[in-house]
C-alpha cells in the first residue's frame, strides 16, 4: 500500500512509501486487539478503591435493644449493615487489576491496530518535523496545515523530540509518541494517525526484532 508523503506544510513532497505489509497490511485480529486494550487500561488502575466492612467499623457492639418484646426486628451492634453507618456487605477491597498478556499476542495487536487505520485511510506520512523552539502556537499550525485540527491525532517519530513533545502538550486531542513506546490503546484511540519517514522505517525493524 502506498501512501503521499507530505512536509510539515501540509504540502505533497512528490515522493511515496509504500508501507510494510507485515504490518500494515495483515488481517487485523480483532481479538487481541480487545486483549491488549484491556490491559492497558487495566493497568491505567491504580485499584486502592476500600470500604470498612463490619469488623472495621468503629462503632460499640454493645446490643441496642432487649431481644423480644419491642415489637421490631431484633437488633444487635450497630456495626450491622442494616443500620446508617453501619459496616458494608462485600465492599471493595484494594487489589491488583494488571494481567499477563503474552508478548506476541501484544505484538500481534500492535500490527493489527495499524492494519486496522490503514485499511481505513487513517495514515498521513510526514518527512520530518523540527521545531525550532517550544511553541505551542507552532505545534497547532503543523495541525492545520494537514488539516487534522479538531481530530484526535497521534504523532509516531523515531525518537523523543523535546521542543515537539513541549509544543503539544497543551493541544487537545493530540498525544506524540516514539515507534518503540507506541501502544494499541493509543493506535485505536486515534482518529489520525501521523508517522513520520524515519519512524515507518523503525516500526518495521521493532516488529522484525519481535518476530526473530
């Protein structure tokens, strides 16, 4: 599959790439792609949810009433479930949501998430991108130039670019990631997905190391 490639302008530089069909263009498994979504958003919990149960509750257990003859229901510490303040019946405990999740089936997810945007025409290549300076204001007109302000929008590059990472970081609905730390939630999260030249080339050679 061959994509344009344009500049940071938004402008078409003439060239194409055609993009790996190890990766872009596999059947997407739908299911791993539900697998490694779920983890990553498993792990997103910080899971420290707690409430105090009977024999937490700081109350008395002193009996609230004689037994028989009050012409109500028998009662008898008022850490029951039953009273206001009382203790919870099977309240949440703190616990540990993260599962394992092999890796070629993440793998498998990660290729399968990029064949999904590119089956869908979600892909725009860019040659490169260099911002001078920290500048949000440049950051939006990069946006606009490709004509994706207003989408959610992932930025792929090779490698961490400081001043780019400082200038989106205020935009809405834009994330910029690396080849290497791009993950599934953030692929299918995306409604375009910008890969610069330099990271096409290293997401392929990722996925050969995965594989060999």
């Amino acid at each position: 599959m061959e994509v344009i490639v344009y500049n940071s302008k938004g402008e078409d530089t003439g060239k194409k790439v055609t993009l790996p069909e190890e990766v872009f263009g596999i059947q997407p498994n739908q299911h791993a792609i539900y697998l490694d979504v779920k983890q990553y958003l498993a792990n997103q919990r910080q899971g420290t949810h707690k409430a105090k149960e009977r024999a937490e509750n700081a109350h008395s257990t002193r009996k609230l009433k004689k037994q028989k003859g009050t012409g109500g229901a028998r009662a008898g510490s008022a850490k029951s479930p039953v009273f206001v303040g009382g203790g919870t019946i099977f309240g949440p405990r703190p616990r540990d949501y993260s599962f394992k999740l092999n890796k070629k089936v993440k793998s498998l997810a990660r290729k399968s998430a990029f064949a999904v945007k590119a089956q869908a025409d979600k892909i725009s290549v860019i040659d490169s991108l260099t911002l001078e300076a920290p500048r949000t204001k440049d950051y939006i007109q990069f946006l606009n130039d490709l004509k994706v302000t207003g989408r959610k929008t992932l930025l792929i590059l090779p490698d961490v670019n400081q001043n780019v990472v400082l200038s989106s970081r205020n935009v809405q609905k834009t994330k910029v990631t690396t080849a290497s730390q791009v993950n599934t939630y953030d692929l299918m999260n995306a409604d375009q997905l910008l890969i610069s030249e330099e990271a096409l080339t290293s997401i392929q050679t990722l996925f050969d190391n995965a594989n060999s």
